[in-house]
C-alpha cells in the first residue's frame, strides 16, 4: 500500500511524542514520583517501552509504502494505550490528581493520534482503489 503524505506526517508525530516522552520521563522519574503519586515501578517501563514504539513509528513514517498491516498494528497498540492509560487513572492506587490528568490528557491525545492514523490509513487505501 502506498502512504499517504497525511499518514506518514501522523506516524511521525506520534515517533516524535512516544520519543519525547521517554526523554522527559526517564531522567525525570524521580520528580514526577511524588508529584504524579505514580511508582517508579511503572514510570520507567511505560517511559521505557516508548523507547522502541517510537523508533518503529519513525521507521514506518519514513516509508513510501508498507503493508496496511504495519499501520493496524500502530492503531491497535494507540488504542491499547489509550484504555490503559484511563484504567490507570481511574484505579491506580496512590494516584495524585495531576497523576490522574496527565496520565488521562496524553492517554486521549494517544486516541486522537490513533483516530488521525486511521483516517491516514483509509485514505491510503482508497487513494490505491
């Protein structure tokens, strides 16, 4: 399948924001503990997963074409994210309000990322058709 411009600029903003995520979070764990009222034991791994996410939506951002595979999986794991991310803010125990807002805020702009893929997505596959 051919890429759309629109996707490839959406993949690559969603590299740059798992990627920007990771930089800011990981030196920052220490800080962020108190005031988000979350664990090291899950701000270093979900900053840290980002890590390889991120270099995988930059590779398949960079491409004229790939499989529409490739892309569902980016869509499907945004989507995962995104319930994660509010199951965590409803039901972590400990959580501060600021844990609950920001885990929640990029948890729906992770979302709005998956919805702009997805509309890429089928743009691609109806610019093919």
């Amino acid at each position: 399948m051919q890429i759309s411009n629109f996707l490839r600029t959406v993949l690559k903003l969603d590299a740059a924001s798992c990627l920007g995520m990771a930089a800011l979070t990981l030196p920052a764990t220490g800080a962020l503990q108190p005031a988000l009222g979350i664990g090291a034991d899950l701000l270093q791994p979900a900053a840290a997963v980002l890590i390889p996410i991120g270099l995988y939506m930059l590779w398949l951002g960079t491409r004229r074409e790939a499989p529409a595979a490739l892309v569902w999986l980016v869509i499907l794991g945004n989507l995962g994210w995104a319930a994660a991310s509010i199951f965590v803010a409803a039901s972590l125990p400990g959580i501060s309000g600021l844990g609950q807002l920001a885990v929640t805020t990029q948890g729906l702009a992770v979302l709005v990322l998956a919805l702009a893929e997805w509309a890429g997505l089928r743009q691609s596959q109806t610019a093919v058709a």
